[in-house]
C-alpha cells in the first residue's frame, strides 16, 4: 500500500469520513457516517472502467458508489472500489440534499488528491 487519506465532514452533527487507499495499482474508497455506519452498497470499476455493483436491499447509497468509482476512474484509468453506508434516522429531502452535496464536495476534494 502507498498510502492512506481521511477527509471527514460533519454532516446534521454527525460524521462521514471518507478514507482513500492508494493502492500500488488501483484506489480503494471507504464512505461511512451519519446516526449509523453500515456497508449499503459497494461498486468496483474495473480496469477498462466497467462497473460492477452491490446494493443491499432497502440501502440508498449505490448511486452515490457508481458516481464516485466513475469518476474517480475517469481521474486515475486505474481499478477503484467504493464501499458506502450513511445513515440518518428519519432523514427529510431538505436534509438528503445537504449530505448528497456535501459528498460531492468530498467527491472533488479526494479527486485533486487521487
């Protein structure tokens, strides 16, 4: 392993933490936070940037895992997975807005460090 970087943000007043693997070949990206931490969902782009996808039923985060492996992909034309689980209880639009925001945020952080 080449080395290792954690953004975190807090978010409604909890945490996501974002942690980044440089890998000798390939990234390997961790996104948990909120009321509870869990793996939703998790999406690997491969080395030609196919990818290929789990979501656990009932569990939003796939979406927020393809987008960041494609574009992370797009940055490095290297392997990139991405695991995620952001929990909040009884979350309103309002509220989803503002974590989805802020992960894009991270998002383009973690791309100038990639």
């Amino acid at each position: 392993m080449k080395e290792r970087k954690e953004f975190h943000r807090n978010v409604l007043d909890r945490e996501i933490r974002v942690t980044v693997e440089h890998l000798d070949y390939g990234n390997c990206i961790t996104i948990f936070g909120g009321e509870k931490t869990h793996i939703g969902a998790a999406v690997v782009a491969d080395e030609a940037g196919i990818l290929h996808s789990i979501g656990l039923p009932g569990h939003r985060e796939l979406e927020i895992c393809e987008e960041w492996a494609r574009d992370l992909y797009a940055v490095t034309r290297e392997p990139v997975s991405v695991t995620a689980g952001v929990h909040y209880d009884e979350i309103s639009r309002e509220n989803l807005k503002s974590v989805i925001q802020v992960l894009k945020e991270m998002k383009e952080e973690v791309k100038k460090t990639i």
